[in-house]
C-alpha cells in the first residue's frame, strides 16, 4: 500500500468517525437536550414553550420525591461501600492465593462474574419471590444492587492485581510477619487505589441508574431515582417526568466526567 491510498484510508476513517460523532449527537445528547429543556416548560404539546416557562415541575419533583433522591444516593453509597470492601478483599483472595490457578478459583471467580450474564429482570424477580419479606422493609433493593455491581468491581481489581507482580508483593511481606488484612489494606491497597476508584465510580453509576432489578424490589415507602422516573413518566405529566430525568442528569454527568478523568489517570 503506497501513501496515496494510505492517506485515501486514513480519510475515510476520519469522516467514518466524525459520522459516528453525529450520529451519537443526534440520537443521545439532541434527546437529552430536549427533555432538560421540556422540563421547563409549563405544558409541552405541539411546541415546547407555547403555554410559557416553569420551575414548578423542579418543585413538585422536590417536594414529592425528595425521600427518593435521598433514599436512592443512601442506597448507592451503601452499595459502593459494601462492594469496595467485598470486591477487592475477593479480587484479593482469589489473585493472592498460592492456589490462584486452580479449577476451583477459576469457577469461583465465574460464579462472582454470573450476574452480569443473567438479565436483571430475572434477578429482581427471583430476589422478590424468595424474600418477601425482606423487600417489604426495603433491604432487597441494597441486596440486588450489591449482587448486581459486585462483577464490576471484582473485575476492575482483579484486572489491575494480575497487570503487576502483586503476589510476589504479598509474600514479601508476609515473609516479614505481616498478617492478610495488614498486607491488603497497608501494601497492596493503596497501591490499587486508582482502579478502586475507577471501579468505585462504575459501580455507584451503575447502581444509580439501575431500574430493572429495581422495580420488582421496590415498594411504596423504599424507591429509587430511576423507578421515580418511571413513574413520573407513567402516572404524571411529561414534563415532570422531564424534570425528574434533568435532576438524575445533574447527578450522572460529572460523575461520568470523573469516572472519565480516572480511567485517563490509571492508564497515565
């Protein structure tokens, strides 16, 4: 291949990419803008601002669902605390252990992974028809989100013990009388401390936005965000609805830029 028709190819890349750049605009960012800028408006039919210009739907959506803003970042911090711990003292177990190659820590580590292979529909349903009981005073929807975000976060640390020669780490300092929670949380911790984060911030996305597993746990007294959503949009104005989504965006948008920031510095 000559320069000629490398040039003519790296062309065509270029105008391919700037096509999916505008394709991305049109069908996720243009809808987006238009919902923020629908939640302004006091009635949205045929044109967004014929009947004038509101923040009474911010009001409504405060007034009503303020439990529910709060609730659901209670219930997401909990889930990134509880996975942070649990995920990493896993990914740390399963990676550090003299055995870490055999059958049984491989099939244990597909175990962990099997909720993202399995639709969350289904999770949330099993999860409510085994423990009633739990999900009328709430719990379950804690319990769905940690099982439904604990792959991420066992992945992203596994991933990063396995790029170094952490093991080797570990047995130094084992050798020197360090125990297994002095070796984790003083050696080999802090040394991961950037894909955690990473991986911290996935999960609290992930469990923010979460709706599927979501809706067969909830109950009147104990919702989310996103079930808020849906039932604004279900049972209330369009434009509530718009406003609800507009009020999830101001929480989801600097944490994707942060979680941006993160996967630049971890690859730094």
């Amino acid at each position: 291949m000559d320069i000629r028709q490398t040039s003519q190819f790296d062309r065509i890349l270029r105008l391919f990419a700037i096509f999916l750049i505008i394709l991305m605009l049109l069908f996720i960012v243009v809808p987006l803008i238009f919902t923020v800028l629908g939640s302004f408006s006091v009635y949205w039919s045929k044109t967004l601002y014929s009947k004038g210009v509101t923040l009474k739907w911010y009001q409504y959506i405060w007034q009503y669902y303020r439990h529910t803003i709060l609730r659901t970042f209670a219930i997401t911090s909990a889930t990134v605390l509880i996975n942070v711990l649990l995920g990493s003292m896993a990914a740390y177990k399963m990676t550090m252990t003299a055995n870490r190659n055999s059958l049984w820590i491989k099939l244990a580590e597909e175990l962990y992974t099997l909720p993202m292979a399995i639709p969350g529909i289904a999770i949330g349903l099993s999860l409510a028809q085994a423990y009633p009981h739990l999900k009328q005073i709430g719990v379950m929807i804690l319990v769905g989100h940690v099982l439904y975000t604990f792959p991420i976060m066992l992945r992203t640390v596994t991933g990063a013990l396995r790029t170094k020669n952490y093991a080797a780490i570990d047995e130094c300092a084992a050798s020197l009388g360090a125990g297994p929670f002095y070796r984790f949380f003083k050696v080999i911790f802090p040394a991961i401390r950037v894909p955690v984060i990473s991986g911290a911030i996935n999960v609290f996305m992930l469990s923010l936005g979460e709706f599927n597993i979501t809706f067969f746990l909830y109950n009147p007294f104990v919702m989310t965000l996103p079930v808020g959503m849906y039932e604004a949009y279900a049972s209330l104005r369009i434009e509530a609805g718009s406003a609800f989504t507009a009020v999830f965006l101001l929480f989801a948008i600097p944490l994707t830029i942060l979680m941006n920031k993160f996967g630049k510095s971890q690859q730094v």
